[in-house]
C-alpha cells in the first residue's frame, strides 16, 4: 500500500500527541510509517510545511460555529478561543505547532479567518481586528504552554511552592479582559 499525505500528517499528529514535538522527526515518522525518509518528501516539501498540516489536523476538530449577530460577536469569539483551547490542550507542544504554523500559513488554519471575522463583527476594522487576533491567540496559546508545562512540572522540586493555578479560569479571564478593553478601545477611536 502507497503512502498517502493523509497517512503522513495523521501519523505526525500521533507522535506528537504520544511524545511531543521533540520526537517529531521526519526519521521518526518514516520508521513508524516503514518507508525511507526520503518517500516523505514525496508528499511535505519540509517539516515545516508538514506541521502546517498538523496544525490543520489539530484545529480541525472545532466545528465551525455560526456566524453571530453583531452584538453576539464578542460571546461567539470567547466561545470559539475555549473550543481551541479544549482541542489543544491535550496535545503536548501544540502551542508550539499552531503559533509556527499561524506565522507561516494563517489562511491553513480556518479557525482563524473565523476569529477574525467575529472581530470585525464586533465592530473592530480590519488593521485592528488583525492586531486584536493576534492578541488573542498569544493569550490562547500562552495559556496551553504554561498550563502544559505546569503539568509536566507536577510533582518535581521545581514546581515546589508554586501555589497558582492558572488554568481555564485564569483563561477565561484573560480573553474577557482583552474583549472589554477592545470595545472601550474601540468606543474612544469611534467618539
């Protein structure tokens, strides 16, 4: 049976789920698929492209939700950045993977055009609502990092004392926080 990219990326998203992106080798992935490295490169041109990809793989789980009435907007956005945040999670260094991924090639990733496009429902023109995303996925992607790392950190002297658990709490948190200073940022350049 020929190798499909379907294989390639799917493969990927298991060995990064099972051991992170430090194990995410194009070596590692042609010895779990048994063919040569070089049958990889058939289908992705690099790791990079692949983990563009995997990206896609991972936010592909969050169904698209409908499009909000303008006033709904900000509800819809918050809604949309706790799926992501559910669907990342789980997955170690998939922080990581997404923010390569986003700098490469955002229109790959469709959860993002639609975070946009909730912003500038809400109101926010397009530069800003531009700015106001990526505020919004470095808190989304911040927030999975530190609590991944608090996780692996458990147990250890390292984590000794650390008493602050910032988890989706803390998340939820943020995102208001960022969505009421967007609309008062938005009211005073519209007064």
């Amino acid at each position: 049976m020929a190798l499909t990219r379907e294989q390639l990326i799917d493969t990927a998203v298991d060995v990064l789920s099972r051991f992170g992106l430090a194990d995410l080798s194009m070596r590692r992935l042609a010895r779990e698929l048994d063919v040569q490295v070089g049958a990889l490169y058939w289908h992705v041109k690099s790791k990079q492209e692949l983990l563009v990809d995997v990206a896609a793989k991972l936010l592909g789980s969050v169904p698209r939700p409908a499009t909000p009435v303008p006033a709904m907007a900000p509800l819809a956005i918050a809604s949309l950045l706790q799926q992501l945040r559910t669907a990342l999670i789980t997955v170690p260094d998939s922080a990581e993977v997404i923010q390569l991924a986003q700098s490469m090639r955002p229109d790959a990733l469709a959860p993002l055009g639609w975070l946009l496009e909730f912003l500038q429902l809400a109101g926010i023109p397009r530069e800003q609502a531009l700015f106001a995303r990526h505020l919004l996925l470095n808190h989304l992607l911040g927030s999975i990092a530190a609590h991944q790392e608090s996780q692996a950190l458990a147990g250890t002297p390292e984590a000794e004392g650390n008493t602050a658990e910032l988890g989706l709490e803390a998340f939820e948190y943020g995102v208001r926080v960022i969505l009421q200073g967007l609309s008062l940022e938005h009211a005073a350049v519209g007064a």
